[in-house]
C-alpha cells in the first residue's frame, strides 16, 4: 500500500475533500482502524437509511459512546445529505463529543443547500491523485504523462486495464454523477462542453469561444467551470497581480486535476504521447503544475500560486509567491535541451521583479546555467519549491 503524504489528524474533526477514487476512503480506513464507526453514504441502505431520518446518526453515535465502543465517526461522501452536518455540530457541542471524519467528493452540494460547515471546529484537508514522492522509485512520467495518477489507474496490471478503468471513470463518474450532483437541466450542453473543456486544459480561458464553440451562452460556460471547480474536478489558475481583485479580474487558465482525465475526455487514450510536440509539452506542463498544488496542500506550505503574462504574451508558467514575500518563477519547458531561447517569459518576469530566483523545469538530466537562469531537472524544480521560504 502506498503512503501518503497527507497525514491526518487523529485528535480533532476533519472534512477531507478530493475527486472520486483519489483514496479517501483507503486513507481513512488506514488511519481509523479501532474504535471507529463507519457509515458510506455510497451505499443505498446507508444512505436511504440516514436519509430518511438523520437524528438516527446521533442516537447511534451516542449509543456507541456510552458502550465504549469508539472514539472516531467516518462518513464518506458527506455531501449526499448534508442535514447530516447539523447531527454532527450537536454531537460535537454535546457533552460526549467525538473525532469526525467527514470525506466528500464535491462542495458544490453543500454550497447550495447552504450546510453547516461547522464553524471552524472541523479542519479541511484535501486529497489528490498520487505524488511523484508517494510513487517513489517506481514513479514513470511516461505513464503518468498518458494515464495520470489516480491510484487504480496508476497502479492497474498494464496499459489496457489503466486505460479502460480511466474511460470507465469519465463515463460512470464525469458524465452521469456529476450531471445528477449538479442538477443538471441541459444535459446535452454539459456533455458538449466536457471535450471542449479538456481540449482547451491549460490554456487561457475564452469563455466567448467556448460558449461559441458549444453552442451554449457565456453565463452556462461559466457555470459549467464552476461546476467542475466545485466538484473538484479542475482548479483556475489566476495571472499574478498586485492585488488579489485584479488577480480575478484577470483571463485565468483551467487545468483538469489529473493528466488521464484529460486525455479520456479528448478520447486520445489509444493515441501515443510523442515527446517534442506541443501535445506533450503541455502534458508535461499540466503535471507540474498538479504537483506544485498538491506539495503546497500536503506539507502546508501556504504559497500563493499564479502564472505571469505580459501584454505582448511573454510567459511564465508558474509563480511561486511565499508567506514571507519570497518569490520563485518556473518556466517548464518538456525539452531534454534547454537553451537561453526557453528563458525569453523569465527575462521579463526579471525585470519587473529582479529580487525573484527564476528557474527552468525540463527533462535535462542536469543543471545548466544561462545567465541569471537555472535550467534545472524537474525533480530538483519540484525540491526548490518545497524549500521557498
């Protein structure tokens, strides 16, 4: 089994959030393996169950307390009946309290049925597909470049059972939950949208061209990438800017959360990722930004994340900004030969902030030097990120 690097707490209530088969469920039953009380919302009689009378949760919960029989409550999939969330508040204000697990794959539920989110007495973790660190030795960028690195596609026996778990994922979960987890009324719109969604992974987004494109109003675009932001299936990744209302206001990107997913959604997943094409050089720059976001989450790092664009389209990928005010630009790059010609984004990047260290991440096998820029492994990139202070 692989160990993760988000390390939970045992001592107090959490939710922990992630997309569907990131291991939520396998994390928790390895943290919580006594004295701990199970409910999955994925199950019907547990779900029809609670449903029909949430005040069952509490009576359980206490009866289990006064036995001795646990110390921790798990409930996967909250979001399925967020009433839940008002026991859990009075258990907890309760004089038998007890230690909450409370995992879902969307927030987007809770947002609308305005849930109880417990006022701070739960802390928030969240949880991605599987870390270079996690993978270990065995880790290939080949496969993850291709298939991504959800645990079950990932770790699957060859390339024929990652690539029919990753169209299985697309079609049971993509298509269909989250069509019913947002109450979806133009179906064929949001199915219109998805490929067109995956299509533009990584790059600005003109949300005129894709409501163009799919036949659907600018407003309904909108809604879908929140929709798909909200059941964290993607995350926008906002232009650096002095102030955080301009950093909004700006054209932002969309990635996917995982690089599989996207090739599914095109339905490339039996087309080959040949290296040295603009094809790869965007997988290869969607992976590194999904590992930023994923060490900046689990070892708690706080660093704001953007990318940099000038007005006459000078480029870079990645703006690290720290808690101190500390800051690292990474220009990534999929080339095993870097050359001053890839550090055009980061000399502009310098001359507005000259105090920033500015490195390359590419697949060179050692460090290079040109000028004032590092072109650097991606692994020793991925390394200068952890250490920013």
């Amino acid at each position: 089994m692989i160990d993760r690097l988000l390390k939970v707490s045992t001592k107090n209530s959490f939710f922990l959030f992630g997309p569907r088969q990131t291991g939520k469920s396998t994390l928790l039953e390895k943290q919580f393996v006594e004295k701990a009380l199970y409910y999955n919302l994925l199950t019907a009689d547990t779900y029809r169950h609670l449903a029909a009378r949430p005040e069952s949760l509490r009576e359980e919960i206490r009866a289990a307390i006064r036995e001795k029989q646990i110390s921790h409550v798990v409930i996967d999939e909250i979001q399925k009946i967020p009433q839940l969330l008002d026991e859990v508040h009075a258990i907890l204000e309760s004089s038998e309290p007890c230690i909450f697990a409370l995992s879902g794959s969307s927030v987007r539920k809770l947002k609308r049925s305005h849930a109880n989110m417990l006022g701070g007495r739960a802390w928030t973790y969240r949880l991605f597909p599987l870390t270079v660190r996690e993978i270990g030795p065995a880790f290939s960028l080949e496969r993850t470049l291709h298939y991504g690195t959800l645990p079950k596609v990932y770790l699957a026996e060859n390339d024929e059972a990652r690539s029919e778990t990753l169209r299985s994922y697309v079609d049971t979960y993509i298509r269909e939950e989250i069509e019913i987890e947002a109450q979806l009324r133009n179906v064929g719109g949001f199915l219109r949208f998805l490929p067109m969604a995956a299509s533009e992974n990584g790059m600005l987004v003109n949300f005129l061209n894709v409501a163009r494109e799919t036949a659907l109003n600018v407003t309904t675009v909108r809604t879908y990438y929140q929709i798909l932001e909200d059941t964290l299936l993607g995350f926008f990744h906002f232009p650096l800017a002095k102030s955080a209302r301009k950093m909004a206001a700006g054209h932002p990107r969309f990635y996917f959360f995982d690089c599989g997913v996207v090739r599914a959604l095109q339905k490339k997943l039996n087309a080959p990722l040949v290296q040295e094409t603009e094809e790869y050089g965007r997988a290869f720059e969607h992976f590194i930004i999904c590992e930023v976001r994923r060490l900046n989450e689990y070892l708690r790092l706080d660093l704001d994340i953007s990318f940099f664009r000038t007005d006459r389209g000078a480029e870079v990928d990645c703006v690290l900004k720290s808690p101190s005010g500390a800051m690292l630009a990474i220009e990534i790059k999929s080339t095993r030969n870097p050359a001053p010609r890839h550090c055009s984004g980061l000399r502009s990047f310098q001359e507005v902030y000259p105090a920033a260290e500015c490195i390359l991440a590419c697949r060179t096998e050692r460090a290079a030097a040109f000028g004032k820029f590092l072109a650097l492994p991606w692994q020793e990139a991925l390394d200068k990120v952890i250490c920013l202070k």
